[in-house]
C-alpha cells in the first residue's frame, strides 16, 4: 500500500444483485439462494436504495404462519406481525436503509454496522444509487495485510515522523500483525504517541511499546561538590 487510508471502496462487493420494491416473496427467497446472501438491497423506480429485506425479515412469515399473534392487545401490532403478512419486498423490507458511502472510512463503516446492530451495509453514491454492498467480513479484510507492509507503514509513517534523526534507534517488529517497537529516545513524552499512532495503521492487531529514554550519564564524582552550586562559606 502507499499509506493511503483504505476506504469502503476498496474492500466492498462491486457487483450487487438488488431487489425492486413490487418483488414477489418467493422470488426473493429464490434470489437469496441462488446468489448465497442472506440480505438484499430494494430500490425504488428512480434506482435509489429504500430498505433492505434480511432473512430476518422473511423469516416472520415464518414465526406468525400459525396464528400466533403474540403482541395481541397491543394498540400498535410488532413490526414481525406486519412483516408476516408481506407480499413483497417493499412490504418485507426494513426501512430506511442505513447506508454509507464509498469514500468512507472503514471505521465508520465498523461503527455504522455496531450501532445499528446490522451485518452489512449498502453503498449509495451522493445521489442514494447503489454502488455495492460492503459487509462485515469486507472489513475484516485489512488484517490480511503481510506483515512487510504493516511494518514499512509503522516506520515511515510513525517513527520517522516522530523521531527524526533518532529514528534509527527504534526498532519495528511486526508478526501477525502485532507491532513491537523497541530502542531509546530522546523525547519519552512521544511514546503514548507512537503508540497510539502505530496503533492506527491499517492492520494492526495490537501494539507493544518498548520504548524508553536515554541511559543517564553516572555521576563520575557523586562525593565531590558540584563547583557551579557550592555556596560561599
């Protein structure tokens, strides 16, 4: 890599199957499983991603085939209830699809899919066309990167940049992702930082800092007066 930050679009599925909001319901179990996703975009007539239709979804026809109504006396019916008696995917489907964009980062792609308790995500442009699909395992992409790289990233990106001159006094491991720096420097306030930092580049399972500073020169003479503070007699 050239130590540009790895975004949505370089991991996510280009090539998307997506369903229109009037898909019948079989035909959506048939494209689930010849395609071997579990959750498909819908789109409305302008192309624009509207919801999602999971298996979760489908499966309320499921749970509610036989009379169990479950939220009876409720002033509202649950969400699975309505979902059991959908007949497309515009009925089926959860709504407003969380989305994000190409150029995001992967950690907030990460962070969507957490907060929103979802496995993947669809990719819209500025204008809500869909783009592809990007999924939790696509995140998960950036830990395959060799250790080489990882390490050249952390040195020119991290040490050098902290370190300047005294860079070549630390050294960078890297193995199975999990980078040890190791050396003394001059500046030990730095540390927390290269840490940090080091911590940050794409890859990296984990960081072990064993930095520390400079050895202190001995006091050659510890029992003979320092001349610049005697005070007189």
């Amino acid at each position: 890599m050239d130590g540009t930050a790895t975004i949505v679009n370089d991991v996510m599925t280009h090539r998307v199957v997506a369903l229109r909001t009037g898909a019948a319901f079989k035909d959506i179990v048939r494209t689930m499983r010849q395609w071997q996703v579990s959750a498909l975009p819908v789109l409305d007539d302008a192309g624009q991603v509207v919801g999602v239709v999971s298996e979760a979804d489908m499966l309320a026809k499921e749970e509610y085939r036989r009379g169990d109504l479950g939220g009876h006396g409720q002033a509202e019916p649950p969400a699975g209830l309505r979902k059991a008696g959908a007949v497309t995917a515009g009925g089926l489907m959860t709504a407003p699809a969380v989305t994000v964009t190409p150029n995001a980062t992967l950690a907030h792609a990460a962070r969507l899919m957490a907060r929103n308790n979802v496995k993947r995500l669809p990719v819209v442009d500025h204008d809500g066309a869909l783009k592809g699909i990007v999924s939790r395992s696509d995140l998960l992409k950036v830990f395959l990167r060799a250790d080489e790289d990882i390490a050249g990233d952390v040195r020119r990106d991290v040490v050098l940049r902290l370190f300047g001159t005294g860079a070549q006094a630390v050294r960078t491991e890297v193995r199975d992702g999990v980078v040890t720096l190791r050396g003394r420097v001059r500046d030990t306030s730095l540390i927390p930082l290269a840490t940090l930092l080091a911590r940050a580049v794409e890859g990296v399972v984990e960081v072990r800092c064993e930095l520390s500073g400079l050895p202190r020169r001995p006091d050659l003479d510890p029992d003979l007066p320092d001349p610049q503070r005697a005070t007189p007699a």
